[in-house]
C-alpha cells in the first residue's frame, strides 16, 4: 500500500505531533550516524522540542568539541558585518595584485616578442609566455576552423542553387529544341551554360 503525501504544515492533533516528532527525529538521528559511518564525517546535530527539550547528537567526540571546531572555522559569532567586509576587501585586493602582476608579464612578453630581447625573460617566465602562446595559437585555429566550415557551407549552398539553376536551364532547352538526349552534357553542368550562352 502506498503512501499518501504528507502535506507540510503544522499538525494539529498533539498527539499525533508528538508521535511524528519522535519518528522523525529518530529517522534524522539515524541518518546522520549513517552518513558519519559511511563518508567518515564529524556531524552534530542539535533538536529542541515544542516544550524546550534538547536532543543532540555528536558522531566524533562531543557536542562542545564540534562547536568551538565550528567558531574556529566560521571566525566565531562575534564576526561583524564590518568585519566580513573587510575581508571581502582583503580579498579583492590579493586578486587584483595577481591580476596586474600577469597583465605587467604579458605586457613584458608583447615587448620582448616584438623586440626580441627574449635574453632578459627568466626560464620561468619563457616558460609561461610559451603556454599563453599555445593557447593564443589554438584559438586563432579554432577561429579560423570556424571561419572555413562557414565558407564550405556557404560555397555547397550556392552549388545546390547552382545546380538547381542548370536542371532548370536544362528543362528549359528540352522543351525548347526537343532534345531529349542530354547524356554528354550531364557530366559536365558547365558544358550547358556555354552552350546557353552560344545560342
């Protein structure tokens, strides 16, 4: 027998909420142990009843171990939306150091690529620049792989139209002269068209 689908909202019957609570907060329990046992993780977990009672669980070690490893990781409660600025700020300033410390590299590679002067580049630094290289040269085929597909695209479009314009052309002189023996022609369209344009 299936199961109907549990509306989520507030059960009002007290009995029947309690007996839910239990179940599930049993199910969760279990579960998180499965998932400690399983993926080797450290979980806690903290339920508080409707009447205040506190139910927790800590896989690894305990309950207050898990927290202080979590105030260590998260900066502690104390952390100040100044503070989290601050360090977004921290941040956007490291990245955009790395970012003109690469772009001052490329710029000295453009230099000495179009200079020559390669003798005043560190092994390290050829050794970038010839990555970048790489990578520019396999753009500048995948562009140009690009741009040719296009072009053959478009050169068996105009042969289809071609084509279709040379069996009318065809249709046009049989009813024209009554030849009904094309076959030399066939080979060559071309053919065809001189012999239009000799008419």
């Amino acid at each position: 027998m299936a199961r109907g689908k549990v509306q989520m909202k507030r059960i009002e019957n007290p009995v029947h909420r309690q007996v839910t609570f239990c179940k599930r907060r049993a199910g969760l329990l279990k579960k998180a142990k499965e998932l400690s046992v399983l993926c080797d993780a450290e979980i806690g977990v903290l339920i508080f009843s409707a009447h205040g009672k506190l139910y927790d669980l800590a896989t690894k070690g305990t309950m207050q171990g898990l927290i202080e490893r979590y105030m260590k990781s998260t900066g502690g409660t104390d952390q100040l939306p100044q503070q989290a600025g601050e360090q977004q700020l921290q941040e956007s300033k490291e990245e955009t150091c790395m970012l003109r410390s690469e772009i001052e590299f490329l710029q000295k590679g453009l230099r000495n690529m179009s200079g020559g002067g390669f003798g005043t580049m560190t092994v390290d630094e050829l050794h970038m620049l010839e990555k970048h290289l790489e990578i520019w040269i396999y753009q500048i085929r995948s562009a140009k792989m690009d741009i040719m597909c296009r072009e053959i695209q478009s050169l068996k479009n105009k042969e289809g139209i071609l084509n279709a314009a040379n069996k009318y052309l065809h249709d046009k002189i049989d009813e024209q002269h009554g030849i009904t023996n094309f076959a030399p022609f066939a080979a060559n369209p071309l053919t065809i068209l001189n012999e239009i344009y000799q008419l």
